[in-house]
C-alpha cells in the first residue's frame, strides 16, 4: 500500500507527524553487520527540526530505538525493528485546518482518496516520515562501505542561486560546515541570506541538491523496466516536496544538445569515459563512473500568507499559514537524498550479488 521501499533491502515505516511514534522494520539485510550508532544518529541529527535559524524550531531528539534484529551490536540477518518518539507535538496548530484544504498540501488528496485524514502536520503525508528513511539509509552506507561505495549530497541552489560547479572542485567535506549545507562558503551565504529574506516575507523558497555515488561497479541495475536510474528516480520522487529528478553530468542541457556532444567516449577497458553525461548509467545500467543526479524540490507549501481556498463543504474560504515550518526544506533534505540513494544502491548490490551466486 504504498508504505514500503525496495526488493530484497525492504523498508516498510509507520507512523505518523504527530502521533506517538514514527518507525520501521527493515527486511533483507544481511546479518554480521557491525552498526555505528553514532553514524545512525548523526545522520538523523541532520535531519531534525530546530537544528537553525533557517529551519523549523519544532524540537525533537529524533534518538532511534532498535527492538530487534541486532545482537551484540551487529545485525542478525532477521528483521529489524525500530522507533523514533515524537516528543514536541503542537496538535493545536493545526486546528484551523480541521476542515479546511491547504493550498498544493495533500490535504484534499488524502480526504478524497479515504474518507479521513490527520490533519495534524499532515499526517502520514509530513516530511517527519523521512526520519526513518534516514535510519534504513544509514545502515545501507553502512552495508556499502564494505565495498568502497560512498554518497554525498549538497545544496546546489536555492531559488536563483544556482552555484554552477563541477562537485569535483569542490571539498565535499565542507558541506557541513554552514547550515545550507553548501561546499562552496561564498554561495552559502547568499543562499542563506535569500531564505532569511523569504522567511521574513512569511513566504517560502524551493532549491535543489546534487548527489553523488562514487564506487559503484560496473553491472547495477536491470534492463527495461528496473533500470538503475529509474529506481534512482523513484526513490528522489518519493521524497516531500521533490517535483523533479534528473541523472547526468556536464554542465550542459543534454535534451537541447546534439548527439555528437554529449556521447560518452569510452577511453579505458574498465568503461571510464571521457566525459559523464550518462551520470554513471547506460542502459538502466552502472558503468562504473560516478553516479549524478540532481533533486529540485518545490517551496514548502505552507505559508505565512492569506492564500484562497475551500472547506470540506466546498465553501470558499481563506487560509493563512500557522505555526513552525521551513521556509527552505532543503538543506534539511540533504541526509534524505543521501539516504535515498544508498536504499536504492544497496538494494541493487544485493540483486546483483545473489545473481552472479
């Protein structure tokens, strides 16, 4: 019903904005895995809310608790299990929607399609969802380091600032380092100079973040219909706000360009090519370059503004924004990505491993 990711590393989460507890269980992965708990819980200290003055003040701990399917600190091979409580619920916030839709929210979506809907944050529909996938993300890097295979995110813009650089001159261990989570000093800070801006205007700002995978061989990924960057793109696709996906790099607009540009010349039997328009995948299959791929993500719905609307009677009405939101979800979004591309990565080594047995 929609609630689970992957093939043979399945996730499958519960839960919802403000209930008791979000969580998971995570089915297929293998067993004698050692897990970093402080990885696990650095990436979703990433994540949370309340971490800057850019991002939403709602304050939760977001500490992960495993009931199962690891002992002595590796994984078992069984099912794990996991929660993560919420503890800063403001359920009165929400009261205004009770009956009312939100402009571009799920709201209407999710009234029409059950019947129902928790109109507390959302719901199920809220980007608190995303704690768990960074959980399930974490233990998947965990699970490709063994093989040399990293992922890296960043942001690459936010509204017109796009910072037009190739992410191989730049020090990626610099996203961390502004609260952007751009590598590139300059740029944050007229990024994070922009979203103030909005903020102020109770308004809102979309943006993008470029990810990398670097490490994977050659041979991931199915033909037809379960290529590797459609998989890719699913998972970019599932996440909050995202309206756009795209794989390839070379600083150029590949669907405007001729064939004889953009071609990938093979200049080493290993596959490496001369440029990476491809992204790192031919055929729906990894040729062993760097994976890229690019996530625009719409603004936050939720305003501070008087925006029209109708109730659940279909009466117009006019709604105003209330309470704690981002007025920029992306540099929040960057473990989110990361995350999205190691379930996807580490499912698809997992199907090729047990095909080569």
């Amino acid at each position: 019903m929609g609630n689970s990711i992957g093939n043979i590393f399945k996730l499958t989460t519960f839960g919802e904005s403000h209930g008791k507890a979000i969580g998971g269980i995570i089915d297929g992965c293998p067993a004698g895995i050692k897990l970093d708990f402080d990885f696990i819980q650095k990436q979703l200290d990433r994540r949370k809310p309340g971490q800057s003055k850019i991002t939403t003040q709602r304050k939760e701990s977001d500490k992960v608790e495993f009931i199962s399917g690891i002992f002595d600190g590796k994984t078992t091979g069984t099912p794990i299990g996991f929660i993560i409580k919420n503890e800063d619920k403001k359920s009165e916030d929400y009261s205004h929607i009770k009956d009312v839709f939100r402009p571009s929210h799920a709201d209407f979506t999710y009234q029409k399609k059950y019947g129902i809907r928790d109109y507390r944050g959302g719901g199920r529909s809220s980007a608190r969802e995303t704690a768990n996938w960074v959980v399930a993300g974490s233990i998947a890097q965990l699970i490709l380091n063994k093989i040399n295979v990293k992922v890296s995110a960043y942001v690459s813009s936010v509204g017109k600032i796009q910072m037009n650089k190739c992410y191989k001159d730049m020090d990626l261990s610099l996203i961390d380092t502004n609260i952007v989570r751009c590598p590139d000093a300059d740029f944050a800070e007229k990024m994070i100079s922009e979203i103030g801006k909005v903020k102020k205007l109770g308004d809102t700002i979309g943006g993008e973040i470029t990810c990398i995978a670097t490490g994977v061989p050659v041979g991931w990924g199915e033909p037809v219909f379960d290529k590797l960057h459609a998989d890719i793109g699913k998972s970019m696709l599932s996440i909050n706000a995202v309206h756009g996906f795209k794989y390839g790099f070379g600083g150029v607009e590949i669907s405007s360009s001729k064939g004889s540009e953009v071609n990938d010349i093979i200049i080493e039997e290993d596959g490496t090519t001369k440029t990476n328009y491809s992204g790192g995948i031919q055929g729906g299959i990894s040729n062993g370059n760097d994976i890229y791929c690019e996530v625009a993500f719409k603004p936050v719905a939720t305003i501070m503004q008087k925006q029209n609307s109708i109730d659940k009677e279909g009466n117009r009405i006019e709604i105003q924004g209330k309470g704690r939101h981002d007025a920029c979800v992306v540099p929040r979004a960057v473990p989110i990505v990361e995350s999205m591309m190691m379930l996807t990565l580490v499912d698809a080594y997992l199907i090729n491993k047990i095909k080569k047995i």
